[in-house]
C-alpha cells in the first residue's frame, strides 16, 4: 500500500486509475468520489485492478465528517476481503490506535498536506494555515501539529534559514510528541530537525529518531529518505542505499530519495551510474542540489563543459543557492584558473546562509585548494566541512581532486579520526536496528 505521500501528486489531476495504478507499481487502486451537504458524505469507491480494469469491489457510504475514521476502517477491511489479504494482529491494533480527530480538522489536515507537498513559498504558506486552522480545530491533534512543524522546518531549509523557523518547528514538534509520544511522524520530525546545521548534525540524535519512526511506521517513506541521507553523510554507503531503496520501494516517485540513491554510487566513486541515476532524478524533482551533483559526476568523468553549462543553465533558475559558485571554482581551478577560482570561494563566503547544504560548499572549497596546489588551505577547509555535519571518509579516500594532499600526514590523521567517529556510527545503526527488531516482532 502506497503511503499518503505517493498520493498526493494526484491532487487537482484528472488521471485514469489504471494509470496511476501502473505510475505507482501496485496491483489494484481505490478511485472514489464524494458528495457533500453541510457535514454530511455520501461516498462512492471502487477497487480496480490495475492489470485490466475490472473492478473488485465498490460500494456507496453514507456518513458524516465525524464519522470518517469509521468508513475508513470499514473500507479498509472490504479491501482486505477483496484482495483476499488477512491483516496481522499488528495491523489491526494499528487501525485501532489511529487517532479520531475533529472531522473538520482532519479535512483541514488533509488540504495543508497537499499544499506542503507542491513545496512552493505559497504552497508552504497555505499549508501553515491549514494546519494552525487543524491545530485549533482539534488541539488534541497530534498530527496538525506534526504538520505545523514539517512546514515551519521547509521554511527554515529552503527559504529562511537565518529566521526562527526551526525553533518554532521544534516547539510544535515536541507539541505533536506530547499529545501522542510514539507519533512515528513526530519522531521523524525531531530527527530531521536534530539533523541540521543549527542542531549540530546530530548524526547519533538523528538515528535514534529516524529508526524509532521507522519502527512505528514502517510505510513513512520520508523517515527511510532522510535516514539514507544521514547514513550517507556518515560514510555508511551500502547502509545508506538500502534505506533509499526502501523508500522508493513504498513510493517509486520518491524523488528525493532517487537524488540520494545517486548521492550514494557518487561517493562510491561510481561516477557514471550516479550520474544516470542523478539525471533520472532532475526529471521528478528538479531542485538545484540535484544539479551540483549532476555538474560534479560530470566533473570527475572529465567532462567540464558539460558540467559548466549544467551549472550556467540551473544557477538562472535557482539565483540564491550558493552550491553553484564553488562548482565554478572547482572547474577553474581544474582549467588552472587560479584568479577565477578564488572569486568563486569569495563569493561563496559572501553568500553563505545556513543552508543544510554548506558543507558541500566547504567541501568544494577544500577540492579546489587542493587542485591549486594550496595544501594547507585545503586541509583547513576538508577539516571544517567533515566537523560540520560530514565527515565522509570513505568519498574523501577515493576523491581524485584531492590526490594533491593524500599523501599529507594531516590527511591521514584527520582519516583516522573520521574513521572512528563513523565506526561509532555504524555500531550504533546495528545496534538501534536490532533493538526495534527485536521490538517489532513481540508487538507482533
């Protein structure tokens, strides 16, 4: 069953239910309509099998906005029928834990998911309203909440990192947790929000959080997506590709995940197979990280024009990211353009925020001192982007644009520290895993 988040691109579509059914690889899609007077439904579904259409169940329900978890459930069990699948015990104390909101807050919940899915300043504005009108709807909603805090950490990432926006996701995180405190959502949120630049990058908070939420829901595809991107980072890659593959296992339209399942074959120094999976990827979710990491694949397969024009085409559309500027850098300094390329890191600096992505930036940085010959200046900037939320040992042993300081016992020392710390790291994953395993199979 494909999560709400694998839906909700459907939203104001008309599309064939046969071919949202092959779009989301399943074997059969409930399509349904609803007429609506004051509080009152009357709802129409229909399972219909992908493969040719026939339907296999349907059915006409009346009822009210209060009473929609009941029709949900009930629903739930004549698929379950038709589809001749028995549910778990675990399965179905899951439908009867699910929380019974307002049924006004519940639509109101509803209509602000759809706009924070679309991720424009707009939608993301729309969807704080929705959910603040969910929130005081139902104040014992964990999920507007949880909702509150999603939108309020998109705007601390993508649009206002300088401003208080993560705080204010932190409180109504916590909010969400003490209304429900195994809120898989909720736990999510917290480790993304322990995963940031002003949080540290919290690797182990992180893990502890994004494990728990995956646990308690294992069909959270954004709890495997952000997960991948924490086990990346720590230079766990196979770790790393699994979480990804799980997320685009429950949503084959996950497009963040895609962009970190090529993330992931790029530090593996498979420079071509990221490269494919990178270009796959821009075609769902066409955001400019996804085109630095496609303009660096191209820079270590030696295809700088390439890379160049990549770079040239995105950064008009994306003016205020700062990735691009250390992308210039890198390609001078590869051209031996030592002038153009020190502008690029001076305008890097001038234009850094707080964005998740700095590291990257540092990272670039450390690539062109290194191309220049600048060991010293390379080794400082390599040091600050591993202590600022990646150190990433494994992509730096194997980086050709850092041939120039490998051999260099400062290298060597700061590998064998970064090593250990993600040693710890992997010790803990192992750990955490069988630990909800363990878990999971006795509340089975």
């Amino acid at each position: 069953m494909r999560p709400t988040a694998a839906i909700l691109r459907y939203t104001d579509l008309s599309v064939d239910p046969q071919q949202a059914g092959r779009e989301l690889g399943v074997d059969a899609v409930l399509d349904g309509s609803f007429q609506r007077s004051a509080s009152r439904l009357r709802v129409t579904v229909q399972l219909i099998r992908t493969s040719d259409g026939r339907s296999l169940w349907g059915s006409k329900i009346d009822t009210s906005l209060d009473d929609i978890f009941e029709m949900q459930d009930q629903v739930s069990r004549k698929i379950a029928e038709a589809l001749e699948v028995e549910l778990t015990p675990s399965e179905e104390r899951r439908l009867a834990r699910t929380p019974r909101p307002a049924g006004e807050a519940y639509e109101l919940y509803l209509k602000g998911r759809a706009s924070l899915f679309h991720g424009t300043l707009s939608d993301v504005n729309s969807a704080i309203e929705a959910f603040e009108q969910a929130r005081d709807a139902d104040p014992r909603f964990a999920l507007a909440w949880a909702g509150l805090s999603a939108a309020y950490l998109q705007m601390a990432l993508n649009y206002e990192p300088e401003g208080d926006w993560q705080a204010r996701a932190s409180e109504m995180c916590e909010r969400a947790l003490s209304v429900d405190p195994h809120l898989p959502e909720g736990r999510y949120l917290r480790g993304s929000l322990l995963w940031t630049p002003r949080s540290g990058f919290d690797h182990v908070g992180a893990m502890r959080e994004l494990v728990a939420a995956i646990a308690g829901r294992p069909s959270l595809s954004e709890a495997h997506t952000r997960l991948s991107v924490v086990l990346d980072h720590a230079s766990m890659f196979e770790e790393s590709l699994s979480a990804s593959q799980a997320a685009v296992a429950i949503d084959p339209a996950d497009g963040l995940a895609l962009i970190h399942r090529g993330l992931a074959h790029y530090h593996l120094g498979q420079y071509e197979r990221a490269l494919g999976m990178s270009e796959q990827a821009s075609t769902q979710t066409p955001a400019a990280w996804i085109y630095h990491q496609i303009a660096h694949c191209l820079i270590r397969l030696g295809r700088r024009s390439e890379a160049a024009a990549v770079v040239d085409r995105t950064s008009r559309q994306f003016p205020n990211d700062v990735l691009f500027y250390p992308v210039r850098g890198v390609i001078a300094a590869s051209e031996r353009d030592a002038e153009r390329a020190r502008q690029q890191i001076q305008l890097t600096i001038q234009n850094k925020k707080s964005f998740v992505h700095y590291h990257h930036a540092q990272y670039d940085i450390a690539c062109i001192h290194a191309l220049l010959g600048e060991k010293d200046d390379a080794l400082r900037w390599l040091a600050d982007a591993a202590h600022n939320g990646f150190p990433c040992h494994g992509f730096f042993e194997i980086d050709p644009l850092l041939e120039s300081i490998r051999g260099e016992e400062r290298f060597r020392g700061l590998m064998s520290e970064l090593r250990e710390e993600c040693a710890g790291y992997r010790r803990l994953y192992e750990e955490l895993r069988r630990s909800h395993s363990g878990s999971a199979e006795t509340a089975a």
